[in-house]
DNA sequence: CATGAATGAGAGTTCATTCAT
DNA sequence: AATGAATGAACTCTCATTCAT
C-alpha cells in the first residue's frame, strides 16, 4: 500500500497523523464534492483540524491532489508493472492488465476521478493525465504488437489502436466504478465481476480478429 | 417554449442577432477555458456585448451551455438516429453509427467537452450527459442482440456490453478530437480517417466473436 | 490641478466620479494608516463603495498608490519645472525650488508619506523614489555647478553635495509638513513661513562658502 | 531590569546563548527583509532555533527590535555623547559629531533602518525615533547657539535650524549608508570618506553664514 | 528551556448577478 | 433592448501566537 510520505518535509508522528487526516479527509471530500468544488475549508474540517494546519502540509489543493495522485499512480504502477509476464499469451496477458487497471479504480476511484477532472482545469494535471495515460498505451501497445505477430488485428497502427483500448477500459472505468453512471440507467445493481468480465472479453475481442475472418 | 429554441423570450430581429452572437462567443469561449474556467464577462466581451445583454438573453452559465448543448444533441440525433438501417449487417450498421458520432463531435466538440465537464460539477448536466450516454446504448444494444441471434457475443449482457461500446467510442473522440491528447503523446499527426478506421475496426472486433473461437 | 485619469479604463461620468471617490479615500487613509497599514477594505468603506468596486478600478493597493503617487510626481515637476530660471542667481533659484516642493509636499504629503513607506516594502516604488529623488538631484546639481562657478563649495562633488542637499530638503519636509514630527518635540506651532525661511537660508548655506572663507 | 539588557528574565548561559543567536539573526533579517516584512518564523529559522524559543525570549517582533535599537541608541550616544567638547570651535565639533553619528550608522545600519521603518507603521517607534532626533536636535542646537553668539546663522530659531540640520545627516545617512540608493543613480561607487567630507562641509555651511555677507 | 504543530482571525481577490440609465 | 458600474458573498492564503510534549 505504501501510502505515507509525500507531504512537505519531515516531521514527527503528530505531523504525519494530522497530514494522514488531511489527506483522508481530502479523499472523502474530493468524492464528495469533486476537485472542482472541494474547498480547502471543507477538507480541513472534514479532517476535524484547523485551516491553518491544511496549509501546514500542502501549499494548496493542487499540491493536496498531487499528493493522492501519487499513491494512485503507484498503486497502478504496482498492479499492472507486476503481471510482467510477457511470456503469457497476450490475451491471457491482456486480461490480467484490465484485472489490475480495474482494482486500482476501485480502491483510487475518487481521486483518478478528481485528476481527470482537474485535468480539464489545470494544465499540470492535464500532463499528469497524459503521462498515466501514455504508461498504459505503451503497455497495452506491446500485446497489440505480439497478437499482430500471430495475425491478428493487423493493418492498424498499434499505438492508435491501443489508444482507443486505453479509451475503452479507462472509461468504463469511470463510468461503472466511479460514477456509477449506467448502473441506474440500465437499472441493474453493481456487480463487478460480471462487468469485469463483459469489459476484458470486449477489450480481447477489439483486437482479436484477421481481416479475412468470414462469418 | 422548446420550439423557441433556448433563449428567454419571444424576440426581434436585433434580439436573436444579439443571442446568436452571444452563442457563438460561448462557444469560442467554452472551447478556450472550457466549462468551469468559461467567465460570464468574457463570453459578453467576446460576443462585443455588455455583461448585462448576456442575462437579457440566458438566465446563467448553465442555461447558455444548455441551449448549445441542444443543439449538440440535436445533431447527435440526426446523426445517429438517420441510420435506422436495422436492415443492414449489424456491423456495418455499427460502423455508420460510429461515424456519425464522430461527425456530431468533430462539429460541436467544443459544447461535448463542455457539456462532460460540466456534468462533473452540476448536477442537471450529469443528468443530461447519462441521457446521451443511454441514447447511445440503447442504439448499440439493439446491434449487439441481433449479432447475439448470430451466434456472436453471447453469454454477456447487451446492455453491459453496450455501455462498454459506448465508453470506447465516447472517450476515444473526447482523447483524439477534443483534446487532441494522445497525438503529441504518440508523436503522429492527426489523421482522421486513420483513426476513424482502426475505432470501427475494434467496435466491430469487440462484438464479432464466438465463444467457441479457436485460434 | 490636472487630478483625475490614470484608472483603468475608458468609462462614463459615473465610473470617473467613483474613481475619484476611491482616489479621496484613499488619500485619506494613507494619511491616516499608512502604506503599509492600509486596508483595500477600508479604503472601500470611507469612499462609502464595495469592496467589488475597488478591484473595478485598481488592480490592488499598489496601483492606487501609483495613481496617486503620479499627480504627486506631476505637481512636482509642474512645480519644479517651472522656476526655469537659468537666468536667475542660482541661490534664488535654489529658493524658488525649495518652496516649489515645499507645495507640493503641502499639499501631497500623505501620497508622498505613502510612496516613501511603500518604498521600504516594495521594489517598485522603491524605484519609484529613487526616480524621484534623482530628478531633484539632478535640477539641484545644475545649481551646484553655478555656484562652483563663482568660486562656491569648491572641491566637492556637485551631484554628491546635491544629494545632501536633497535630503535635507526632503525629509524636513517630511519631518514637519507631514508627520508634523518636530513640532510637539519643539514645542512650538507648526509655522510654515517660519520654517521654510530657515530651510532655504540652510540650504543656500550649505553651498554658498568658499574654501579660503576666514572667520 | 534596564540592566539586563531587554531580554525577558534572569537566564543561565545556555538561554543567553540563545538569546544573542536569536538578536543576531533578527539583525539579519530586518537587514535583508525589512521590519514589515521580516516574520517571526524566518528569524527564528536563521537563528536556527523553534519558534517557541523566539517567544521565550521576546514578547514579539516589536520587543526583538526595541532590544536592538536598544544597541543602536547607546552607541549613538557614545559616540555622540562623547566628544564632550563644548570647547572647542562649534563648527569642528560638529564635524566631529556628524562623524560620529555616520559611524553608529555604518555599524547599525540595518537596525536603524528597520527603527525607522517601524515608526511608520508603529506608534511606540515613532516616539522612540523622535526621542533619538530630539537628542540630536538638542546636541546640534547647542552648537548653533554658540555660533550665533559669534554672529553666524541669526535670525533663525536655533532649534527650528536644528531640526534642518539634523534631517540632513539622517537622511544622508539613511540614503547612503543603508539603502545605498544614490549610488547607483549616480554611476558612482560608494566612497566613505568622500561622502563624509562633503557632508560635513555641508553642514557646516549651513549654519555659518551672516546675514550681511556680500559675493 | 526547547520544540514546532496547531490555531484562526483577518486581509486580499474574484465573479455572478442586479439595476439605474 | 442594451449597457456596464456596482455589489458583496465566498474563497484562498498568511502568519503571529499558543501549548502540549
């Protein structure tokens, strides 16, 4: 998990427990409220601590994001690097990435959502938004490559071709995991393995297929 | 009232003059600073009005960005409804569904971000973004059950898959028109019609399998 | 008394009375806080306007006390620039220069009070002040060298002595027109002609010796 | 108390130590920073000490600078207090004094400054700063009693010229020694003896003049 | 004595909205 | 209808001062 660390310079076991507050609260209120319309007032007393202690530990709300984002990136990081297994069948190996990609939504969800959002109002979260995207088509890119070796989805551009998979997971993600947004719309209840499932047999199929399939 | 399209009330020649370049100063302004960055004043500056021309013609921020959203969903409508072909090959119907969409975004993809945006900080817009979202599902789930009734993606639900359909293509024309995101990333040129290509490709790729499939 | 203009923009008679009214109070409240001491709010409330309608005309305090310090600068120069008198014995010259900013400081004290203090806070009108001073250096030291001409305070410096010399000037002004500092110490009625007598005899004398004078 | 030199109590070695290391870096503050601006926290962090150790020793910003004004003042009064000489010529013991006082300048520099500075800002320094002058308006208006006794500078009340005077050096002080200001204007480098030599024969000059002096 | 995290009053600044002209 | 100055609620951020360890 690894969380911890990241606030503004060392300090003691008080410090790092009010900062563990802040940061806390800051995840509740960001999905709550949104980066948008968090207000530093709301963390700080959603923490149970002064304005002046918020400020103690981030230089604003950009720097407090920053902070969560961090562990978000990492956690990521952590997922997806680890199925290295490029030895795998990359459908197999597909799979198991949008396994990872998922579960760090699931546990991050609010903060990747408050990044995304700043993303749209912040030119350095826009960059961070870029950056986490490019990790995943890069990744993503190297399977498409190993299927178009075994003649499959041939005749696209990989990265473009990753990007749109990239498109399609991230989204979904948002969409089901964060938002919430179709559940009510399709007046289903949540049920994550039966749309994780739905997603990765999707992301397979989108890249699964010759040219000169007939049906 | 809907027929008056928008604005606040019956009005003259001069009146719609000024309401017109009012909207298209929005939607100048909207695509430079997007939603939440978008200043009443500067869409009134932009449009050569004073600040209180712009309340003449629209009560809010929200109720400008409704009236051109309108006309988004509109043309998303027209779009995407003209293809009624549910006597074409389903893929082939998906693919002219596709294309539309990423017409209606090339053209109002300024209002679209717009519109997303706004949905992450005003409710109504949350509202009406899930309203498009389940439009387009709704479509796509009609194409995915007849491929079903061929023996195509079964065991999952239309629904489901369809929303995951939705998210590709969605975010795909949010990361490739609008932002023009992944572009700088993947160091290539836009090129539209690649793009569209590989995008038809895998929504088509990632309905048009049998679970019996073998390599 | 050429007062007025310097705000921000093109506006009506409404716009420039309360501009006016702004720049009143805010002389105002220098005099009475003080540069640094000054509050935007209550330059706000004394000119009986919303804090909003400050902003409307001045970026912050800074800008006002440019705008301020401007008329200064020009009551100084109208005043200074006047007394061209080349012609004149550069003693009597001296003396109309001397009661020319004696004037201006009478009349200008807590703007010029204002533009010193914000000079030990801010770069920019510490330029400011240096410019001001170097104007005056300057327009004494042509007297200087007059005066050195016929054989006066040889063997100094011109714009070194005439820097004294400014400083003399200045901050007995600043002293008794202003914080009216010496008066209660004195114990005696603040006596313009009086003072003003002494200052410019003191200040003819303090250039008007030769070398070889004997006692 | 008084003998205790402005610290808050009776301490050991360890919090006099302390308390010297606390002056000192509060001199160096005000020296970089200025009185407004310096904080509390920036000297405690030059003094390499907590916060909480500044309070333990100075009430607050305003007791650190009256402890080292306290410094400034007793040097000037030894210095100035000094040469006692009250028989000698008046015109060479005011060189004498003027030297003196340039000198407490030179090595209190900063603390002077910041004295000044926070007589704008704070009453109990603008009577501290008008004591300081009164001391020096009463030392110089001696010598220009005695100077007029012999027939020079009548006609002027001798404090009135005292005041004069006694801003002269001051500000030439303050304009040279610690802002530096006229030197750059001047495209001239700073040179002590220089300055101190035109001064004094300024001062001098000022004062030793008759009414019925003919060119 | 020393420490430094915590506190919160207070100042600056923005911007949607109103309304008299 | 059009105008744009005026308004003030709502936020952000700073820093002197306290106090538990």
């Amino acid at each position: 998990m690894a969380i911890e660390q990241a606030g503004r310079s060392r300090k003691g076991a008080k410090g790092s427990r009010t900062e563990a507050a802040i940061k806390a609260a800051g995840r509740r209120v960001l999905a709550r409220d949104g980066y948008v319309n968090a207000k530093i007032s709301d963390v700080a007393e959603e923490a149970g601590k002064a304005i002046g202690s918020f400020y103690k530990h981030f230089r604003n709300k950009e720097e407090l994001l920053l902070a969560l984002a961090e562990e978000f990136r990492i956690a990521v990081q952590d997922n997806i690097g680890a199925p290295s297994g490029i030895e795998l069948d990359p459908f197999d190996n597909l799979r198991e990435v949008v396994r990872s990609f998922w579960r760090a939504y699931r546990e991050h969800g609010a903060v990747a959502v408050a990044v995304f959002q700043a993303s749209m109002v912040n030119e350095s979260f826009a960059d961070m938004w870029r950056q986490i995207r490019a990790q995943g088509i890069r990744i993503a890119s190297i399977r498409i490559r190993l299927a178009q070796r075994r003649g499959y989805c041939t005749g696209v551009d990989p990265e473009v071709a990753s990007s749109v998979l990239c498109s399609m997971v991230e989204f979904t993600c948002y969409s089901w995991v964060v938002k919430n947004g179709d559940l009510d719309l399709l007046g289903r209840n949540a049920d994550d393995s039966e749309l994780i499932e739905t997603l990765t047999k999707m992301v397979v199929g989108a890249i699964r297929w010759r040219e000169d399939a007939v049906d």
